[in-house]
C-alpha cells in the first residue's frame, strides 16, 4: 500500500472485504425484517416501545440464536484492554483489534452495520469484521467488530491524510478533516483515527461516513 494513485487494491483484499459485506448486509437485512414484523405485530399495544428498543431487543434474539452472543461478563476476554474513544473500547489480541462501540454516534445498531460497509468498501485494508454482540441481557445491546492491527504505525499528520484522500479521489473540505466524493463525505479523519508506518503508508483506521444525497 502506498500513497501512489496508480496503486491496485490486491484482489484477496477485494474478495475478503466483499464477503464480509455481504455477510453484514444479510445480518442488517435480517435485523431490519424482524424490527418491521415486531412493530407490524404489536401495533400501538405498546406505545412506550420506541424503535431503538425493537432494535435492542430483536439484535439481542438474533445474536443468541446465531451463536453471535458474547455476556458483558466475558468482554475482557477479547483481550488486553487498548485506548478507548467517544464510541469504542478496544482490547488487542495478537493481531486483532476488537472494538466494542457504544452506538453513541450511530444511534442505531443496523445504522452502525451500513456505516461499516461503507467503510470496507472506502478503505478495505483496515475493513472490518462483525465478531459478536454484547451487552446485558434484556438492557443494552452493542456491536463488537474486529479489525487487523496496524503495526509499527503512529497518528499521521494532517497533511498526509490530505494528500492519502485525493489519491483515493475524494476532495477536501473546508472542516479539517472531512472529505467527498461524488457518492460519499467522509469526516474525522484526524491523527487520531489515521496511522502511517514507518514507509510512510496510511490506515485509516475509523472514520465518520455518510452517503451524499443525490
């Protein structure tokens, strides 16, 4: 990898990237099927239910159907506890970051799972993998995604995140930081949430990213 335009994307990069996706997509497809024929059912017998509840409550069925659930007790088996920011908290394990987020600025589980698509798609060498759901039982209900560790890397200047940015095609904005194209904005890609190793190549490792309105 390398900030070089012309560079190609290795296709088993490609190919991983796409099949995790489409899991994805079966998993937010499913969640949404069964959020729709929860409200569907219960018409206004429960007025007091929001859709953020259906969400929990659904994800939270399906994640211990499918083998998806990890109890809030067993968190800390994911690994060694790293740095933890506005959304995730992260533990590493050998070469895996797991990152168990909060929703804080998705709002949304299944809002969450299109944000990690978008993702994957924009910058398939940090992409992410759904692990598990956690959370406590009948209560809160959050993601656990997993990501490759970047190694031997620190937070990239500004700058080579700008120059990163227009060789993938998107232009910058005036906000520091933010990014477009013709079908995505892409934001906070700050230091903080961007490596470079030491041959100078760039991970983003999260970002905030919304498709444009048409």
């Amino acid at each position: 990898m390398s900030h070089d335009i012309f560079q190609s994307i290795p296709q088993g990069v490609i190919g991983t990237q796409d099949a995790e996706n489409r899991r994805i997509q079966a998993v937010a497809n499913e969640l949404l099927r069964r959020c729709q024929l929860h409200e569907t059912q219960r018409g206004d017998c429960q007025p007091h239910v929001n859709r953020i509840d259906i969400e929990q409550r659904v994800t939270e069925a399906f994640a211990k159907e499918q083998g998806l659930w990890l109890p809030m007790v067993r968190v800390f088996d994911l690994g060694t506890p790293g740095p933890s920011g506005n959304e995730n908290d992260t533990y590493v394990s050998d070469d895996i970051v797991y990152k168990v987020n909060n929703l804080l600025n998705s709002g949304s589980i299944i809002r969450l799972l299109e944000k990690v698509m978008m993702h994957n798609e924009i910058f398939p060498y940090t992409s992410y993998r759904l692990y598990a759901f956690t959370g406590f039982d009948g209560r809160s209900v959050m993601p656990v995604l997993s990501q490759d560790l970047v190694k031997n890397a620190l937070p990239a200047p500004q700058i080579a995140i700008d120059t990163y940015m227009a060789a993938i095609g998107f232009n910058r904005e005036d906000s520091v930081g933010r990014y477009s194209n013709t079908r995505y904005t892409v934001w906070d890609l700050i230091p903080r949430n961007v490596l470079q190793d030491r041959d100078g190549d760039i991970y983003v490792v999260d970002a905030e990213i919304k498709i444009n309105e048409q």
